[in-house]
C-alpha cells in the first residue's frame, strides 16, 4: 500500500479560535502556524498525530460550515475518522468528548475496530477508531452494534 492514514483534511470554519481549542483540548492538537490569504481570510495548519494534520480555512462571507445536512448531503467531505494511538487513547479521548458535550457515550463495535462519533463546534461529524482488543477473526458487525466492554 503507498498510504498510510492521511495528511491533512481540509476544514471551512466560522471560528478558528473556537476549533482550534476544540481539537487542542480534546486530542491534544498543536498549531504548527498560520498562513494569512490577503482579505480573503486565514488558513491554520492544526497537527491531529504525527503524520496528519487539519489545514483550518476561516474565509470571509463564506458560510459552509454552518451548512450541515444529513449524512452524506454534506458535501466532498462528509467527515473525518482519526486513528487513535491505543487503547488507552481511544477512551481518554472518548472522555473527553462527552466532558465536551460533543459525544454520547455509545461505542460501536464494528469488529475489526471500536468507534465514537462526535460533532465538532462547528457541526461537523468526526469519527474515533481504535483497534478492538476483543476482535474475532473475519467478524464484522453492522453501524449501531453496542461493544460489550462499554456496557
């Protein structure tokens, strides 16, 4: 396989501040910078892991991220799914979250990985996975399966 992850998932955003401690507060994002666009607005560059990072667009007069419809109406992109780093990472992330207000506390067992969706401050859907310790060889399990460990 040439990939591994992704690089970087391009946001619009009505509030960078907002996001930015969002993101900091909850995975531990960092700034790497910022690049101003003239009157046209800024771009953040907001590392999420090693390897991947957010590039933070907040445009003057440009509305879209305040456009939010159901899934898979949203637009190219319909939302992101970060690999946490273990376990441990997973449920101190899922902790978070919820503090936040922007998760349930439902895991979904898909099988082969652990879930928790959230949403943003700007209403954008995000995903959580983490390798499942209780996975069984070729099982797979449909969206909305409760995992047994988070019951």
């Amino acid at each position: 396989m040439l990939t591994n992850g992704f690089n970087h998932v391009a946001v619009l955003t009505n509030d960078t501040q907002r996001f930015v401690t969002f993101y900091r507060d909850v995975f531990e994002a960092e700034v790497l910078g910022e690049q101003r666009m003239g009157d046209e607005g800024v771009l953040t560059f907001v590392q999420i892991g090693e390897d991947a990072e957010i590039n933070l667009f907040e445009l003057a007069g440009n509305s879209e991220a305040t456009r939010q419809t159901p899934m898979f109406g949203r637009g190219r992109l319909d939302h992101l799914a970060l690999r946490a780093a273990s376990l441990e990472s997973f449920e101190e992330i899922r902790r978070r979250l919820i503090a936040e207000g922007a998760s349930d506390e439902f895991v979904t067992d898909f099988g082969p990985v652990l879930s928790v969706f959230f949403r943003d401050p700007d209403g954008l859907e995000g995903e959580v996975c983490v390798v499942n310790p209780d996975a069984r060889p070729g099982v797979t399990n449909p969206p909305g399966t409760p995992a047994a460990r988070y019951q």
